[in-house]
C-alpha cells in the first residue's frame, strides 16, 4: 500500500491525505530484469522520448496530460508477454519496434483503454484533456522522424560526454558513413572509459559501506537490506567486501567489550544462518533460539571442519544459551534439550568439563515431566562416535525392514532419534571415560550407568535408538570414546566459562574476512584496465600473516608486493577505519588514532590518513626483516625501497608519510648496531 491519491482526487482536502494505492513496485523489477537487453534499451529509449518531448506527467509540463511513466511500463510489460520472441529480434531494428510501440500506445489513448498489468479490471487511462492530443501525436510519427530525432536529440547529446575529437565529429553527420563514425567513435570511447567509471564507483560503494559501520549501528534489518540488495548487484566483489567488513566489525566490537545479542544475530544474518522474516519473531523468546541454535547445528553437521565451522558452533552455543536465560512459558519445556546440545558442543570443541557439567544438569534433574521438546535428533548431531555412528546405521536399517515388510510408515518417523535424558547419560559416561583416562581419577561411571538403568525401566516410551545406546553402555564404551580421533581434534583444554567465548570469536572471524578481502582484491584486479591503476591482492594476507606470527610468508608477500608497486604510476589504499584495527599493526594504529585526533574532519579512507599498499608492504616488510634477523644487506635494499616510496608520496599523505619514517628509523637503527658490531 502506497499513500498516493487519485489523479482527480489530488485537489481534496482529505483524500489528498488519506488515499492509498496498491504498488507492485518489487514484481516489476522482477519482471524487468528478467527482460532481454534489447527490451530494456527499447524501454529506455521510449521513457526518454515521452519525457523529452514532453508528453508525461513527469516532465514538467504546465497542463494535465493522460500519460505517465508507468503507463509506458505497463506497455512493454504486456508487449513482453503478448510478442513471441522473433517479434524482438527478427530483421532488428529499434526504431522501428519504438514507433509500433507508440503506436499502440496512441491506440489505448484513443480509446481510453490502458488495463493494469496485475490488475486487468483497472483502467489506467480516463479521459482528461489532452488525451486527443497526445494520442495524435504519437500516431503521427515514423521511422524517419524519430530515426532523426534520437540521432539529433540523444546520440549528439551523449558525444557532448567525450573528448573534443569524438564531439567534432557530429558537426557534419549528412551520410550513413559519417554517422557510423561518429557512433562508433562514441561507443569506443565508452567501452574504454568504462572500467575507469566502474573503478571509481566501486571506490565510492566502498566508502559508503565503511562510512555506514562507522556512522550507524548495524542491525539484523539493514545488515539483510545490504546483503540482498548487493547481491542483485553485478559486481559480486561488492557483497564480498560487505561481508568482509562486517564480520571485522563484529570482531572489533568483540574486542572492545561492546558484544550483544543483536551483533549475535547479525553474525548469524552475515553467514546465511538468519533471514529478515525472523526478526518478526520475539527476540528473546526461549523456542526461537532454540530453532536458530538447532538450525546451525543442522549446518555444522553435514560440513568439514573449518574455521567457518568452528564459529557457527559457538553462534549455535550462543543461541543455546539465549534459550536457557529465556524466561518464559517454554523455557521449562526445552531446558534439558538445550542443556545436552550444549554438551554435545563442548564435546565437538574439546571442551570436556564444561560438557559433563551440562550432562550432569540433565542427568541430576529429578523430574523431567515439564520437559516436552526431549528429543534428540539425529541430523543435528556433530561426529560423536562410533558406537553412535553404528547406532543411526542400526536404526535406518530397522525403519527400512519395518517400512519395507511391516507396512508401519507411520510407526517408523521417529527412529533417528534419542531421548534426550538416555543420551546425556551415554554421553556423560564417555565423558567421564575420557576425563579419567587423561586426569588418572576415579569417576563414577558404574554409579551413571545404574541411574540410566533405572531412568530406562521407568520411562513411558523407548525409541529403538535408546534401546541401542542403553545397550552399548554396558560395552566397549569407554575404549572406542578414547580411540575417537574426534576427541582429540581440537585438543583445547576444559573451561568452566558457559558463556561465548568472545576473544576467541573475535580471532576465528578475522580469517573468513581476510579470504573475502583477499577474493574481493583478485575480482578487483581482473577487472580494472591494467594501465589505469596496480593493484595487489595479498596485501590482507601479509597483514593476516603478521599478526598471527608467521613473518617468513609476511615477508614473502609484502617483498613481492613491493617490487610490483614501487613505480606503479597508480595504486590502491588500504583503509583505517576502526573495523580493520583488527588486522593492523599497533604502530600504525598508534599513528592512525594520532592522526585522527589532529585531523577529526578526516573520513579515514582518503586525505592525510589513508596507508597506500606501497607504504602498508614496506612497512611490513621491514618489521619481517626485523625480526627474522636479516642481513646487513637485506636492510639496505629495504632502505632504498623506502627512498623510492617516500619521493612518490606527496606530503599531505601524512601517514603514508609518518609510517615510512617509522619503518626507516627503525631499519636504520638496526643498521647501526650491526655495523658496529
């Protein structure tokens, strides 16, 4: 609904005010896009003819007109339905499918019959003044006026764009060969300034993103506004750096202690594991993170271990634990649910005590009457292992005999399944299996397995799956827990800390966002001219590198990056802003805060505290060099690098500027004590 009022109701006091339309703004975009090329040019062509001439209400005109912009639209999108395909492309010509199109048009006018495209009972033509006039006027025209009108009126005035040579050339257009080449002049001239105009507005899409984390908090909405209107967008890189700086916005404010629950939905929203129709859901209801928590697990296993893995697994422990500090008429019911994902989490990230901690809150509860979502599902569960592995296998191979020779299709949809109470026993026993093994203490496993037992005799309903891990309680359970390489694949030591683990996070987020900066870099380089600028597209990985300690790749980045830059006639920048404080070293940090506190007006990007690639890699360079301990020899050379790179940067480039004095001083004192030694 659109608060838009009727044309002859615009005059009324009230309607003016309260009218509404319906819009079917979001279904024609749909539909435009799915248009071939030439439609869209043919589109196109019409709107700026109609606006041109002064036959729509959009231009200006002083007199009420029948025809709008839309009435255009609604045009091509019944022409697009009702035309075959061949209509548009045999014996192609534009000029001539523009003149049958206003045709048309001239036809709906005169007979006032123009039906909404969505709504055929809705007329969009009524009879107001100058109809009749309109309509004449489209019908008057032929392929050889507009043919001379778009010549005249559109071609020459977008030859007023290029270079003085191309606009020369529409001073005599008398013949079709004269106008071919002034055409052709145009067209070249575009197609070769069209990667520059591309790289600029990249450039300006790039600041607006950073100035938008610097200016606004981010929010579930706009962070899913974002993402899928850059993803209708042609230039991929752009969701790639959105995702990039907002995953380094989320680490930052980690880092600085200004976490919340709405950045948990955002992180959640950036890797697809959130949607906007969730947000109209109760924000801290107990169900609803609950369902988010069971939808990242569903994720984290059917996936590899990765990085990417290991955060969804803390944004599912997150959610988890939402649910439990929920209090609200379900927070009883899933309590013991959550309490033993939770474990199973732990346990998939090598955190053992602070699983059974959480077993030990199912397993010590006295009554689970309250307790209605205690099912443990199969296809939510990380490797366990084997015992459990064979147990699903057991029971697909039982809801197959049942299915396939019984006829129980009903009987058998909950067959991959546990009882929630039955599995927190089994997987607190192999827990404590594991903590006795590695610690050399007595645990009262036996004590475990007589409490399932009794648990076992006394529940209303067994699924097949309980039946089965009850069964392997009693057997080799603790030497096929400790022989489970999974146990031992993260191999982190045992934290009492439930909550989310927020310095960590704020780590793991830092790689996924450099491997998107880095791709970002590559689509960026494969698309910009060559000879209009240099770019290189590790400078994120050397500066990942060497905050991680791995300075012999730094310094193998950053060398090759140099020798590529150094007498590059153009080059790219890295920015400042606080979203990247992450990656940065804390010298530059240190002088990027300075510079800022001397210049607030300064947006961070562009000015005196912008970092070229050029100085970011020597700088770099030179630190590696530092602390690998580098020859007399390597040192010189960087020097001389250096030299090159400051005469190449002006001198408000002040923290180019200041950082290459830094890394000289540095190097040259270095110099110093090894010459004197």
């Amino acid at each position: 609904m659109v608060g838009v009022a009727h044309r002859r109701c615009r005059q009324h006091e009230w309607m003016s005010k309260h009218q509404h339309r319906l819009s079917f703004s979001r279904e024609e975009i749909v539909l435009m896009n799915s248009w071939m090329p030439l439609q869209q040019i043919v589109y196109h062509m019409l709107r700026f003819f109609m606006k041109t001439k002064r036959l729509t209400d959009g231009a200006d005109n002083s007199e009420r007109v029948a025809v709008s912009n839309y009435h255009i639209k609604t045009l091509m999108l019944w022409t697009s339905e009702l035309k075959p395909r061949s209509w548009w492309t045999e014996s192609l010509n534009l000029v001539r499918i523009c003149v049958k199109l206003l045709h048309t048009l001239s036809v709906c006018l005169t007979d006032t019959c123009c039906p909404h495209y969505f709504i055929n009972s809705c007329n969009l033509v009524d009879s107001l003044l100058s109809v009749g006039t309109v309509a004449s006027e489209l019908m008057s025209i032929d392929e050889a006026y507009l043919s001379t009108w778009f010549v005249y009126e559109y071609i020459a005035k977008c030859s007023q764009l290029c270079p003085a040579p191309v606009r020369q050339l529409f001073d005599d257009v008398s013949t079709i060969i004269k106008l071919q080449n002034a055409v052709s002049a145009i067209v070249e001239f575009r197609v070769n300034s069209s990667l520059i105009d591309l790289y600029y507005a990249v450039n300006f899409a790039e600041v607006n993103i950073l100035t938008m984390f610097s200016c606004y908090c981010l929010s579930v909405r706009s962070c899913f506004c974002w993402m899928s209107e850059l993803t209708k967008c042609d230039i991929l890189r752009l969701s790639l750096y959105f995702s990039a700086v907002a995953l380094l916005y989320v680490a930052y404010k980690m880092s600085t202690n200004d976490f919340n629950e709405n950045l948990l939905d955002v992180l959640a929203t950036i890797l697809g594991q959130f949607n906007e129709t969730q947000r109209r859901f109760k924000h801290r209801c107990s169900v609803m993170s609950l369902s988010k928590a069971a939808k990242l697990m569903k994720v984290v296993a059917n996936k590899l271990f990765s990085t990417v893995l290991l955060i969804e697994i803390e944004l599912a422990k997150a959610y988890l634990h939402r649910a439990l500090r929920c209090k609200d008429s379900d927070s009883d019911s899933i309590y013991c649910l959550a309490n033993v994902y939770l474990a199973v989490l732990y346990y998939a990230t090598g955190q053992y005590q602070t699983a059974i901690d959480h077993c030990a809150l199912v397993t010590r509860s006295q009554d689970h009457s309250q307790c209605s979502s205690h099912v443990i599902q199969e296809e939510l569960l990380p490797k366990v292992d084997d015992n459990i592995d064979n147990i699903l296998g057991l029971t697909v191979f039982y809801k197959y005999v049942l299915s396939a020779t019984l006829d129980q299709q009903q009987q058998t949809q909950y067959v991959s399944v546990f009882t929630t109470e039955i599995f927190a026993y089994y997987l607190n026993c192999g827990l404590l299996s594991v903590t006795q093994c590695r610690l050399g203490t007595q645990m009262p496993i036996s004590y475990m397995r007589q409490r399932c037992a009794k648990y076992v005799s006394e529940i209303n309903q067994l699924f097949i799956g309980d039946v089965l891990v009850f069964k392997s309680l009693n057997g080799a359970l603790q030497q096929s827990i400790i022989d489970n390489p999974q146990w031992s694949k993260c191999g982190r030591s045992s934290v009492s800390d439930s909550e989310l683990n927020t310095p960590e996070l704020s780590e793991l987020l830092q790689q996924p966002a450099v491997e998107h900066l880095t791709k970002f870099r590559q689509l960026e380089a494969r698309c910009v001219a060559s000879n209009f600028t240099t770019i290189v597209i590790r400078d994120f990985d050397a500066l990942y590198a060497y905050k991680h300690g791995d300075y012999q790749r730094c310094l193998q980045l950053s060398t090759q990056n140099v020798r590529t830059l150094l007498y590059a006639e153009f080059m790219r920048s890295v920015p400042t802003f606080s979203q990247f404080i992450e990656l940065l070293d804390d010298d530059i940090v240190s002088l990027t805060t300075l510079l800022k506190i001397a210049y607030p007006k300064c947006t961070g990007w562009f000015d005196n505290i912008s970092i070229s690639q050029l100085t970011l890699s020597l700088y770099l360079m030179t630190q590696c060099q530092l602390k690998l301990r580098h020859s007399v020899t390597s040192l010189t050379q960087t020097l001389d690098y250096i030299k090159v790179a400051d005469r190449r940067h002006p001198a408000e480039c002040t923290l180019n500027q200041l950082t290459l004095k830094f890394a000289e001083c540095k190097a040259t004192t270095r110099l110093r004590r090894l010459l004197s030694n």
